[in-house]
C-alpha cells in the first residue's frame, strides 16, 4: 500500500512538471476547462461569475484591465481605456466594444480577459482589426467562455486563420447568447465555410451577415445543407456573393422549400436573373410560416422574371416586404404583375426604385392600388414619373385606405409647361395628405384595437369585415 501511495505521488509531481514545461512555452495563456464540462456547466458557472460581479464599477474594471496588462507586459489600450470610462454602466452592461482597426496581438488580447469577465456588452466590433492568430483564438475563447456579447463582428478580419475559424465555429456552436454575428469581405471557402456549416446546424444564432463572401457554388451548397434543418436562424444576408442564376438559386430555392424559421433572405447584387427567380418562387410556394423578407436589389431581373413571379404572388400567404429596385422590370414587367399583386394577400411593402417605369407603368400600379386592402408601402423613387402617372396614383389614393408611404422623387422631370408643372406639385402634396390621413386612421385603429378587452376586440374585428 507505501509503495503504491508513492507511486502515485511520483506520478503527480511528474504530471505538474510537464503541466509547468507546457505552461512556460508561452502559446495560449488562457485556458478553460474541456469541452464537456464547458457545456454542461459553463453558463452556470458564468451567471454566478457575472452575479458576484454586478456591482462592480467600471472604475473597478478599468482598474483590473490596467493591472491585467501590467501582468501581459503590454500597455493598455487608450480606446478601450477611453470606451471604458465613457460607458453607460447598466447591471454589469455596456453597449458596445469597439475595436475595429486596432492591432491587438495575444498578450493584449488575453489582458482583455478582465474586461469581458466583468462586462457584457451589446455589440463587440472587432471589423478588420489586426489580430494574430493566437490572439485572436483566446479572444473568442474568452467572448464564448464569458458570454461577453451578443453581437459579434468579426468582418475585414484578414489575418484569420485555421485555428481562429477553428474557434469561431465553437463560439457559434456553444454560445447561449450570441445572437448575431458579422463575417463579411472575407473568402468562405474550405475549411471556413466547411467549419461555419458545421456549426450551424446547432447554432442559437439568428442573424448571420455575409455580404461579399465568395459564397456561390460549393461553399452555399455546405451552407444551406445546414440551415435546412436549423431552426434558429431568422436573418440570412448574402448580398454581393456573385450568386448565379442556375446552381446557387437551385440550392436558394431548395433551402426555402425546406426551411421554415428564416423570416429575411437578403440576396442584393447578385446575379440571380430570371432564371434564379423561377428557382426562388418555387421555393416561396412552400412558404407558410417562414419568409417574410425577400431582397432582390440588382439581380439581372428584367420583365420575363416577373412571369414566375406572377404564379406566385397569388398563392403567397406570408412574405410581407419584395424589393426588386434597379432591374429592368420596365412597364411591361408591371404589366405582368397588375393583377396578381391584387390577388396577392400578404405584401406590404413593394419597392420598385429605379426599375425603368414611365406613366404606363404608374398608372398599372394605380390601379392595383385602387384595389389593394392591404398594401403599406411603395417606392417608385428614380423612374420617370410625371403628371400622368402622378394623376392615376393620385386618384388610387382617394379609394386606398392603406398605403401610408409613396416614395416618388421630390424633384420630378420637369415639364415644359408651367400649368403642368404647378400641377405636379399639387398631385404631390395631395398623395402626401392622403398617406398622412392612411397613418393617422391606422394609428387610431392600432390604439383602439390594444385598449379595448378581448371580447370587444373581437366584436370590432367583426364589424370592420362587414
């Protein structure tokens, strides 16, 4: 029994000396417990963290970050020194972190340890700021560990490597309250995207940023695999990825087919076309509960897109807000869409900015308005809209009862005549009036609808149908 007991002191004194050996090679200074532990019981741990910190002020804090860098051997940051002092101190909160551009190699990194241990924040801004590669992986160590933030914006960072997406991916996988997270203007191809993908699939996230993110072909195949059977994500935002009209609307569509939690699909400057369209509106016939925005902003489409459009609009029961600004729908895409927008049951807000339309379009879309029950907001701004066009949309807002915004160029062509001109004017400040008295009667119906008791509410809804 001696000798087995000395065994094993043997044993552990061998065991911190190889621990001590690790721990002065100077790596990674921070260090957590394994993941299983980190999972079962890190948020408790952290809340308890967090309750015996509460009352600390951020005097104190700036006083444990200045010791904390006296520790690291690095000086104290002034931005942060500065953002610290001026920070609205609110149950162990401040708003937000801004680091974007700074250079922060490992040591300054893990110093910011006292800081995040102390502190939530709203928003850490990390956008293209110069982190080193060890740095950067403690620090988001560190933001998972503490649960620093929930808004995270990592974009620009041009210096990340495989252990820095290595521990992005676990943030994304384990945070509790991250809830948005910005990764744009960087390449997400292989292991980023692979990585990103993988942790998606059980992500609390619900808005993820990746505008210009090189996105189109297999890496979006790897991305939408993993959103169709996520259920957190609310906000998908991939504009300026060179999405193409045939394979990634394919996989667009297919992703909208399967996925029902995504509320806004963000897909501006892109390549889409009328071809990607069909894909997608394919798609939006399987949406019941899902999309409500979808975001089309210079994509290619022109008039023969808007035939796939129209077999849908009529069966679409949930999307709420369509921009299709700066295509080249033109008056005959309007044409195309007339009466299927007044089928339509569910779109508010309709943007068709700089998409080619004269008074022949304009007076189409007076028409829809004249008989949408409906519709809240239109924005025909950077088309050629005169006096014809603004008489029809004029004479539509005396029967509409619920467009309160008509977004139409302040400085319209000029006519040549100057009775025209002065009736411009007029047309426009009479949609403006009615658009006003719109909001105003919908205000009052919004207030009686929240005051009244549950069976009233009922009795008006009621009465307002008939």
């Amino acid at each position: 029994m001696m000798g087995c007991s000395d065994e094993e002191e043997q044993s552990d004194e061998t065991n911190n000396k190889k621990q001590h050996k690790k721990k002065s090679k100077g790596e990674k200074h921070v260090s957590f417990p394994p993941d299983e532990l980190i999972v079962s019981g890190f948020a408790e741990h952290r809340d308890n963290d967090r309750k015996e910190d509460c009352c600390v002020t951020l005097a104190e804090v700036i006083w444990a970050y200045k010791q904390s860098c006296s520790k690291h051997r690095v000086e104290p940051k002034e931005c942060i020194l500065q953002q610290l002092q001026q920070g609205v101190f609110v149950g162990g909160g401040v708003k937000c972190l801004d680091l974007k551009g700074e250079r922060l190699d490992q040591r300054s990194c893990e110093a910011l340890e006292a800081v995040l241990k102390s502190l939530h924040f709203d928003f850490i801004n990390l956008q293209a700021a110069q982190l080193e590669e060890n740095g950067a992986s403690s620090l988001l160590d560190m933001i998972l560990y503490y649960e620093s933030t929930t808004h995270l914006d990592m974009s620009d960072s041009s210096s990340m490597g495989t252990s820095c997406w290595r521990a992005l991916a676990h943030l994304i996988k384990q945070s509790v309250h991250l809830s948005r997270l910005d990764v744009c203007n960087l390449p997400l191809v292989d292991y980023p995207a692979q990585s990103l993908s993988k942790a998606l699939l059980t992500s609390r996230l619900t808005v993820l940023y990746l505008h210009n993110a090189q996105l189109s072909g297999v890496p979006l195949y790897a991305l939408v695999s993993a959103l169709k059977s996520n259920r957190a994500l609310k906000e998908l935002h991939l504009s300026n990825n060179q999405l193409n009209s045939y394979q990634d609307a394919l996989q667009l569509g297919d992703l909208l087919r399967y996925n029902q939690t995504l509320q806004t699909l963000q897909l501006s400057d892109n390549a889409v076309a009328d071809a990607g369209l069909e894909e997608l509106c394919d798609g939006l016939r399987w949406q019941t509960a899902g999309l409500k925005v979808l975001l089309l902003r210079n994509n290619q489409i022109t008039a023969d897109g808007m035939v796939h459009l129209a077999k849908a609009l009529p069966v679409l029961k949930v999307l709420q807000v369509l921009d299709l600004s700066e295509n080249l729908i033109g008056n005959k895409g309007i044409q195309v869409i007339r009466e299927p927008l007044m089928q339509n049951v569910s779109v508010l807000q309709l943007s068709l900015q700089q998409t080619n339309i004269t008074c022949e379009g304009v007076v189409a879309l007076a028409e829809f308005l004249a008989e949408s029950r409906q519709i809240q907001q239109l924005d025909l701004r950077q088309n050629e809209v005169k006096v014809g066009g603004l008489m029809a949309l004029s004479l539509a807002m005396r029967i509409n009862l619920s467009l309160t915004g008509l977004d139409v160029d302040h400085r319209l062509p000029q006519e040549q005549d100057e009775f025209l001109s002065e009736t411009q004017t007029r047309l426009q400040s009479e949609i403006v009036q009615r658009c006003i008295a719109n909001a105003r009667c919908s205000d009052i119906n919004t207030e009686t609808s929240t005051t009244l008791p549950a069976d009233a509410k009922g009795q008006g809804d009621n009465a307002t149908t008939t």
